[in-house]
C-alpha cells in the first residue's frame, strides 16, 4: 500500500478477537477495537484530524497558532498535524503526569505552557484552570489563535460518528454491547450513535476512574462537569475502576493478547471482563462485545513503575494510597464542618491542603499548609511523614482522596482526619478564609 500522507493511515484500525481461552465466556465473543493502532498512537488522532482537517488552510493562511488544552494524546496528533502544515501548536495544561508524554510532546515539537499547581485533587474554582486560561489568552488577541476545543467540538464525536463506529459495523455486523472509557467522551459519544443505529437494543457501558484516583486519559465522576460533550443519559450504566486494577487488564492484554496497549485500555479490558463474566450464564444465545484499546503503553512507564514497580524489578515503593480496599476504609476518621472549630481547639492539629498551589495561594484555611497531593504521594511512600502522637488534619476539595490518605495513615498507626465534604464544606459554612493576592492600590502605581 502506498499513501502520499500519514493522515491517510488514520482510521480502519483492525479488530481482535479475544480468544475464549482468555475471556473463559461462553456465550460473548469480545473485540477489542486497535485504536492504538493509529499513526500517532492513539484513537485521538481521529478527533484531531476532524476538527483541523477542514480549516488547515484558513489556520496557515491567518498565520494563527493552533492551540489546545491536552495532556497526551490530542496535543500529539494535533502537534503533528500541524507540524506537517507548517502551522504554530500551543498546549495549555496542568494535567501531564508522565514524564514521557511531555518529552514525546517535546520531540514533537509541541511549545507547551504547564501551569503550576499541578493536582490530582480537581478544583473548580482553580483560577489556572486549563481552559480557562486559555479563554484568557483568546480573549486578549482574538486574531491569534485557533482553539479546536477537545471538550466541547462536536467534531470530536463526529469522527467517531462517520468512521470508528462504522468501521466495527462493516468488520463485525451487529454489536450487543459496547464499553469504552470516559474522557472527553467524544470516542464513545460517536462510535454509540452509530452502533445504535444498527441496533436499537444495544447495551453501552462507560467506564471511569474511582473517585479521587488518576488512570490517564480517564476522567472520574468529580471531573465530568467540565466536558462539554459529555451526555450521561447515553449511557446504560457508568462503572468505575481503580489504577491498580486497570493495570492488571493491561498486563493480561499485553501478556495474554499480544496487544501493547497502556493502563487506559487495560480498565476497559479489565471492567469489560468482570461484566461480561457477571452476564454470560444468563444467556441463551451468542452475542458480541466490542471495547476500545485507546492508545499504547510506552507513554506511561513511569506512572505504571510508580504503582507497580515489582514488574521492573525496581526498589521503588508501590503507591499503596491507590490499592485501598473497602475494608481498609474502616480506618478513615472524618470531622463534620460542625464539629470543626471544637476538633481544631481541643487538638491543634497540623493543617495540610492537597489542592493545587494556584487554589492554595488564591484562597485557603487559616493555619493551613499546602503539600499538593502529587508531593503527598511521595511522602507517604517513602515512610510515614508525621509524628504518631501528632494530629493531623487532611483537606481536599471535595474530601474524597483525603479520605483515602486518613485510611491509609491511620491503618499505619498515625492520627490522621479528614475534612468531610472537604474545602467546598469549609468555605460555604462563612469560616475565615485567607487570601494571598492582595488587592491593588493604584496610588501606590
């Protein structure tokens, strides 16, 4: 096959059949749909190309910058693409958690703007939200940019639309089931709308991260609100999954499949696994599931080592914060906003907010510190970071993954609380609030 463009090899990406000696279904034949194998590594490529293909020549023209919020995949096609054309990209992000996603966005020639603060504990009311700033950014030089918009261009989905859900109806014919992770939502809006069209009974399954738990490229339910595309009532149910578990699919995919996919196709492979199974002996028939290898597993080393650093042999302490079970939980200790000012008097506790150093420094508890959950990860895997007969006080924003810290801690034998409701609680009950930008004296100027 000869092409004169790699955009060209975007798309008719192949299906796999999962043999029965791994799924041990009998009555489910499951597919997984290759987008990894696209020409820039991901189902991404497919958006990107949608929402720039049209306007390439208008972009280059305008001498404007393409500019994107992304932390992957959608600034590498994007980046490429606009490479190939000779056209500025910009990506605004505070959400790259890899080490190699920024050094391929780096070979790639990709001109990246990362914000401070960067937290796996999401604040809305973060003032260097991605978007947002670059909302900014446009509104002051209008003529400067061009902002496909990921999150709530409609082009997106319709990528999927036209070819990924029609190309899984050409290969296989009639699709019972579908799952697909949940990012932007754009991959599994589209290729749904088709599938339905061809079966009106078709189940569709989204699958997100555990609340306060990081997957790349997988949203939780806490951070949903800031998609634009995305529609919960497509969904028949919306399951979530854990880290450590989305690593064990991708290690059976990769082991077992021969399919070098990374952890975000390993929590579609694994949840689409454990629901089939719950399913196959209660039908009389044979149907057919389909769920989406979205992107390979060399971007993600790093994060992979940093949980499970017994595949690399490596002395590196596994992020046990990310394998809680529900009886660990037991062990959380949790303070009501009511109960707050009693507990902050009668125990003097340290203080410590996980959010991102932006919303920290925009607005925080009084007598508060700031230790973003990024850094707190690490001082709870190498030792125990406080004193045993020292109490402590945990805030997030909306006390989810303080809580999981509180459990974690106090199974090891510290005194650990956390915040319920989090900081949301704290600054709708009129506590005293500390702000450290200062408001401006213009006869100071």
């Amino acid at each position: 096959m000869v092409v004169k463009s790699v955009t060209e090899l975007i798309g008719n990406t192949p299906l796999v059949e999962i043999s029965k000696d791994i799924t041990n279904l009998k009555n489910i034949n499951l597919y997984c749909k290759c987008e990894l194998y696209n020409p820039f590594g991901s189902l991404k490529d497919r958006a990107a190309y949608e929402m720039l293909k049209d306007d390439l020549e208008d972009i280059k023209a305008s001498g404007k910058t393409v500019i994107e919020s992304s932390s992957g995949n959608t600034a590498k096609a994007l980046d490429v693409i606009c490479s190939m054309n000779d056209i500025p990209f910009l990506t605004v992000t505070n959400r790259i958690k890899t080490e190699e996603v920024g050094k391929i966005l780096s070979i790639c020639g990709a001109n990246i703007k990362e914000l401070p603060g960067m937290s796996e504990c999401p604040d809305p009311t973060d003032p260097n939200d991605p978007t947002s700033h670059i909302e900014r950014m446009i509104s002051a030089s209008p003529d400067k940019y061009f902002y496909p918009n990921q999150y709530t261009n409609l082009k997106n989905p319709k990528a999927h639309y036209l070819h990924t859900g029609k190309e899984i109806i050409n290969d296989l014919g009639n699709v019972d089931y579908f799952f697909a992770t949940l990012g932007t939502t754009g991959s599994s809006r589209g290729t749904i709308e088709c599938l339905k069209e061809h079966n009106s009974n078709l189940k569709k399954i989204g699958i997100i991260a555990t609340k306060g738990d990081n997957i790349p490229g997988i949203r939780n339910i806490d951070e949903m609100y800031e998609v634009g595309i995305f529609d919960k009532s497509i969904y028949d149910e919306i399951l979530s999954i854990s880290s450590m578990e989305a690593i064990d699919g991708m290690l059976t995919l990769i082991k077992k499949c021969g399919i070098l996919a990374g952890p975000t196709s390993g929590a579609c492979f694994k949840k689409t696994l454990e629901y089939l199974t719950k399913l196959d002996n209660k039908l009389d028939k044979e149907v057919n599931a389909v769920f989406i290898a979205c992107d390979r597993v060399e971007p993600y080393i790093t994060y992979i080592e940093k949980r499970r650093p017994d595949i690399f042999s490596s002395n590196t302490k596994s992020n046990n914060t990310f394998s809680m079970t529900e009886e660990d939980y037991r062990y959380a200790k949790e303070i009501n906003i009511e109960e707050y000012d009693e507990f902050i008097k009668d125990n003097n506790p340290l203080i410590i907010d996980l959010r991102g150093n932006m919303a920290y420094k925009n607005i925080h508890i009084k007598d508060s510190i700031n230790i973003t959950d990024v850094f707190f990860d690490d001082l709870v895997n190498n030792g125990l970071p406080f004193p045993k007969d020292k109490k402590v006080l945990l805030v997030c924003p909306t006390g989810d993954k303080s809580k999981k810290y509180s459990a974690y801690l106090n199974k090891n034998g510290l005194d650990v609380y956390s915040l319920k409701y989090g900081f949301n609680s704290y600054r709708n009950s009129n506590k005293e609030l500390i702000r450290e930008i200062r408001s401006i004296n213009f006869e100071e100027l």
